[in-house]
C-alpha cells in the first residue's frame, strides 16, 4: 500500500476529511493532496500527520 492509501484508510476509520486533516496540519486540501498523489510528502510531515492522527509510525523487519 502507498503512503496515500495508507492515510486515506486511516482518514476513513477516523472519520476525517482531507480537509479537516489540511486544517489541523495548517495547509490547504490541495497542497496535502498534491503531495500525496506525487509521493513527495516528506517523512517529517507524515510523522505529524500521523500524530494530529494519534497514530505511530513503525519500523519492522521484513520476515
């Protein structure tokens, strides 16, 4: 899954908007939404999302 379904799942279990997430994060749907579709989010702010979220991001190794 690409970090785009991996937020937008989240956004759906959540019940979140894009647009509620682009207001807590502090910018517009379309600045968040262009940088999911082009995969140049960077890693510190999929942290944050994460965190407005109250999800943990984790690192495993592969089996």
């Amino acid at each position: 899954m690409s970090i785009r379904e991996d937020i937008k799942s989240i956004l759906a279990k959540e019940n979140i908007t894009m647009s509620q997430l682009a207001e807590k994060r502090g910018t517009t749907v379309s600045n968040l939404s262009q940088k999911l579709r082009r995969k140049t989010i960077p890693f510190e702010e999929v942290r944050t999302i994460t965190e407005i979220l109250g999800y943990d991001i984790r690192f495993e190794k592969r089996k």
